[in-house]
C-alpha cells in the first residue's frame, strides 16, 4: 500500500429508485480503493439496485492490472450496502497485494 492510486475511469450506474445521493457517495468510498491495489486500476464499475421492495444490492468490479476483482453486497440502505461493497473489494485488494 505505497503510494496513492487513483482509479481514472468509474462508471456508476443506479436502478430507479435509488437516491441520487447513493452515486456520489458510491464515487468517494469505491474511488478510494486504489490505494489499495497492487496496480493500476484504469476501470471499475458499481451497479446499485434493488433486489425486492426495501433490500438494495450492490455489484462491483475493479480492474487491475488486467485482472477482474468482483464483490456483491445486500443491505436496506444504499449507505450500507455501498460500506459492505467497498469492504469486500478492499479486502480482495489487500490480499492481493501480499
């Protein structure tokens, strides 16, 4: 976890229904995670929708130096589920990282 990195490209993309507020919040807390990669991260993408009336899910891949890293998370707020995706990826990022 040397220097910084910083994910050039993210593409956000949310179900109706989500918030708004739930892109933006997504973009800082996945956005950060490339510090945490063990190279560049010139892609990653975060899918937010709903998965019945009141549980959101939340997808994301992040590409690293020509691999896939992948993570799913469910909870009942976007706030939630964004924190338990950012969680999942960070620790496939660290264990990569050696």
């Amino acid at each position: 976890m040397s220097k910084a990195r910083e994910i050039v490209n993210m593409q956000l993309s949310l179900a109706r229904r989500v918030p708004e507020a739930a892109r933006e919040y997504a973009g800082v807390k996945i956005g950060c995670l490339g510090k945490y990669a063990p190279g560049e991260v010139p892609f990653a993408m975060v899918r937010l929708s709903y998965d019945g009336p009141r549980r959101l899910v939340a997808h994301g891949t992040l590409h690293v130096d020509g691999h896939a890293v992948n993570a799913d998370a469910g909870a009942e707020t976007f706030i939630e589920v964004v924190d338990l995706l950012q969680d999942r990826l960070k620790a496939q990022l660290v264990k990569m990282h050696g």
